[in-house]
C-alpha cells in the first residue's frame, strides 16, 4: 500500500543492553542477543534503531570500554 505521504516513515525499534531499561520488552542480554534481536525487527520493516548500551539513571554503574 502507498503511503498518503510525501515520504516514507522511519520506524524505530529499541534494544537495551541495561537491566534497568524501563521498557522491560526491550532488554537482551548480550551482544549476540542484541544482533539476534535487531535481525527480528528489521523482519517485521524497522528501519532505524536505537541500541541503549547504558543506563541513565544517576545510581547505574559505569561502562568500561570493552564492553
């Protein structure tokens, strides 16, 4: 079906790599995971992601590089 509009929609998928993701569907645990999940939503037409690596919360533990 053709969009009624003058440009095609993004659609954003979301994948959490932090347990303390508000959003509990979004949560994988791993980089593996992560991939796996990102294959599935591109399946089912998203076209952009975001990928959340951290949390924001003020107590949340840093980040090392590797990871």
């Amino acid at each position: 079906m053709a969009s009624p509009l003058d440009y095609d929609p993004t659609l954003l998928g979301v994948i959490n790599l932090s347990p303390e993701s508000m959003v509990k569907d979004s949560i994988v645990a791993g980089p593996e995971a992560a991939l796996e999940r990102a294959k599935a939503l591109r399946e089912h037409g998203v076209t952009a992601l975001d990928v959340g690596g951290r949390s924001i919360t003020p107590d949340a533990p840093p980040v090392d590089d590797a990871e």
